[in-house]
C-alpha cells in the first residue's frame, strides 16, 4: 500500500496483493517467509518513489539468526501443534497468575513464551543467536539493521507493560537470555535505511529510510480507529477478530486474567485492553473447504436464515487448527443439542452469529473490567466490509457500530510514518485526519438485547 498524506487527507494507494499461505513439511507447519520477502520487493517495486517504508504484521511467531546473521530454518507457523502441553510445563516455574500479573498477557498457546519453551531442546535453537519477529525480520533484510518493535514484543509475555521494557524477573525464572532480542525500538524510530542491493533491485532512487511503526498489525489498526472521544470500544476484524477498548494503563488483576483479556502496548503509551476471538478464520476455512466460492451471495443467502438458531464458542481453542471446519462446527453444535448447520447459508450464519455473540460479551467484559464507559463501537479491518456481520454485531452489543476502514492497518501504519516525517500530529490528530477523509458507515442496533442473552445462556448450558 501507498499512502499519501498532507494536512486534510490521507489516500491509500493498493500497488500489490499476494498470498500468505502457510507449508506444511514433515516437521510442522512453517511460514514460507521468502516468498513472502520476495513479495515485499515486488511491492516496493511496484510502489515507485517513496519517502519511507513501515513494515506491519502479524504477532508472536519469529526468526531465529545466527551468528553470521542467517535465518535458522523457516519460521514456525503459530497454529503448528509443537505448543501443545508447553505452558503447564511453564507454569510450574512461574504459576499463570505470577506471568499475568507480571506481563498482562493474555493465555494462548502459541505466545512468544511458550514457542520458545518448546523450541528450547532443539538443535536450531542452540545455534540461535538471535530473534526477531517477522515484521523486524522483513525489516533487518530491507536494511541490514536489527531492532525489536515494541508494540510487537508486547505480545511476547516478556514485556512488563507497566514500565514498557522486558520483565527481567519473568525472564530469569524461566532461563530466557533476553539478549536473544534487538534493542527496543518505538513507533517512529528510525529503523535504517533500504541496503543499496534493495534499491537496485526495486529500482527506487536512494535513499530511502524504514520507519518503526506499530508492527504489531493491530496497534496500527486501532491507531486508525476513526474515534472522536475516549468512550469507543473497537473489534479490529480479519483472521482474527480483536475486542476491547485503549487505557492508559494495564488492567492485571486476577479477575482479568480469569476472563482471559491481554494487555497489548499501543501507540502514545496507550494498553490496548482486548480479548483475541477466533474471528473470520472461522469463515475463511469453510470457504476454502468448499472450493471458494463467491462469498456476497452466501451472505445474502445467510441474512435469510432465522437468526442465532445455532452458535458456537468463537473463542473455542478448539477451532484454532485448520482443515474441516464445516464438519468441526457442525460437531460442536451437535454436542451442545442446538440444530446442526447442513447448508452452506446455514453454516455461515452460525459463524456470524457467533462471531457477534463472541463480540457482545468482549465488549462487555472490557467495559465492566477496565471501568470504562462505551457509547459506540469501531469495527476496523476486513469485517468492516462486511455489512451482514456488522449489522449483528450493533445488534448483539445492544451499541451503534461504526464500520471502517476497512484497510486500518495499513492507514496506522502510514499515519505513523507521516508523523516521524513531520506531517501528522499526534494520535488524537491522526484520527480526527482520518474521520474527515473517510466517512464510517453506521449499524444502528435493532431489537432489544434478549435474544443475544437467551443464546448467551444456550451457550454456556445454562
């Protein structure tokens, strides 16, 4: 993407869309993170001149170098199952109430954490001597200089997000040499410059800085939400959907651990307070098992279908593998003696439904949690195009939704970029920019909350 910004507007400019397809070879599944650094270079090709490059993505999964600067292996995807059973072996060093207290980090069992607990035995790992996560790998390669994004490193579990550095005391009990890691990097910080071999082979005229910015893809997605106050909630949706509200500190009490929300670091020093929720992967994987197909006509043929007739647990660990999710989502409606999806309408209505149920209770337990009041909801990302989706979200939250844009995280991404070049303001500033040069769409709620609650009550067998 290329945007341009002055001081009214910020354009978005697509110059090139790959895929991202994960391999799976006989020891896991890995990222074929060469394709997609070869995809970075078509697309700096394909941009033509550029001030400055930022690279955003997704979280927890890495590279590991050694010493002469090579990338180990390909980087493990983070669905791979060498994670399974690892955090109760952590745990018995550092018990997960001392870790949340500690880093505020949400449990999932691909964390940074635990990836590296269980990689800790392997021959690879010994000759590591260091790790960067893929946004700072993609970077290290474009300029010859290594660094640590902060907002990425929050995912981690080894970042204390009261102090906003690495938790010393989580890493020594648990035997983690924190100079596997770059130095910290903020967004905005300067992150080197594109290596002469880059710019010969891209074509661009030098030289050309890289900027950190929030490389976490979601801190540069709520940096786009188009808020006017602080009373917002936001669902930033794509694979992933990721519910909660933006504090300017951590919530890590116990009872926030229990409801298993995460303590992310945003830009401005601001927490993004969310709870991660299986999201559109739910969908995408049914459309691939049934070849693809068009998907504007599934949704009109799923508006059709009676509403929350069957839902499952979008959070539901369950769901995180891919293959089969037809026939898994089936299952689990069959398990919970609600009716079983047999049309491919039906099935997708299931998944909206739930994805909204899911969406309700987030916004709700992020509301009630971080005493934080909420009068609208941002929906951000891909979903946001999603009218059907949006509709039912409004609806089950009982709260206007304000939908897009769509491309959040690449508008974060370039907002961060034009500030550290002196053409943009500060977060406030930014956002106030991106409400004047693209309008969201309302979903004002219908209904008055009851059915959502009976299906919340059906859900918990209740």
């Amino acid at each position: 993407m290329v945007g341009r910004v002055s001081a009214d507007s910020v354009v978005l400019r697509e110059v090139h869309r790959f895929p991202n397809r994960p391999v799976r070879v006989p020891e896991g599944l890995r990222w074929d993170v060469l394709g997609l650094y070869g995809a970075v270079l078509d697309g700096l090709r394909a941009a033509g001149p550029v001030d400055s490059v930022g690279i955003d993505g997704w979280a927890v999964d890495h590279g590991l170098l050694d010493a002469d600067g090579a990338l180990l292996g390909n980087p493990v995807h983070y669905r791979d199952a060498r994670t399974d059973g690892v955090a109760e072996r952590v745990w018995a060093n550092v018990p997960a109430a001392e870790l949340y207290a500690a880093t505020g980090v949400q449990y999932a069992p691909f964390n940074t954490l635990y990836q590296l607990a269980a990689a800790r035995s392997t021959a690879q790992f010994g000759q590591a001597i260091r790790l960067l996560l893929i946004p700072d790998l993609l970077s290290y390669w474009l300029t010859g200089e290594q660094g640590t994004e902060l907002t990425n490193a929050s995912t981690t579990q080894l970042i204390d997000p009261r102090t906003r550095t690495w938790s010393r005391e989580v890493a020594e009990r648990l035997g983690i040499d924190l100079g596997l890691f770059a130095p910290l990097r903020r967004p905005g910080d300067p992150a080197g410059l594109l290596r002469a071999e880059v710019l010969a082979e891209t074509g661009l005229g030098g030289p050309v800085c890289v900027t950190a910015v929030g490389s976490h893809d979601t801190a540069s997605a709520v940096a786009a939400v188009p808020a006017t106050g602080e009373r917002f909630a936001y669902i930033c949706t794509g694979t992933w959907s990721l519910a909660g509200v933006e504090l300017t500190a951590p919530v890590l009490t116990e009872e926030s651990r229990a409801a298993n929300f995460t303590n992310e670091l945003g830009l401005d020093g601001t927490v993004r307070y969310l709870r991660n929720i299986m999201g559109l992967w739910l969908l995408q994987e049914c459309l691939r098992d049934w070849g693809g197909p068009e998907l504007g006509p599934l949704l009109r043929e799923a508006a059709a279908v009676p509403a929350l007739r069957s839902v499952v647990d979008a959070g539901d660990g369950a769901f995180l593998a891919p293959g089969r999710m037809p026939e898994r989502i089936a299952g689990a409606c069959r398990a919970s003696g609600q009716p079983v999806p047999t049309t491919r309408a039906e099935t997708t209505r299931c998944v909206l439904d739930s994805l909204a149920l899911a969406h309700r209770r987030a916004v709700a337990d992020a509301r009630r949690l971080a005493d934080h009041p909420v009068d609208v909801v941002h929906v951000v990302g891909g979903g946001a195009r999603n009218a059907l989706l949006c509709q039912l979200t409004a609806d089950a939250c009982g709260l206007p939704v304000m939908a897009g844009p769509a491309e959040a995280a690449a508008m974060g991404n370039v907002l961060v970029q034009a500030r550290a070049h002196g053409l943009a303001g500060d977060l406030a500033a930014s956002r106030r920019l991106i409400a004047r040069g693209r309008p969201a769409v309302r979903y004002t709620p219908r209904g008055d909350g009851a059915r959502w609650r009976a299906a919340e009550e059906r859900l918990a067998g209740r």
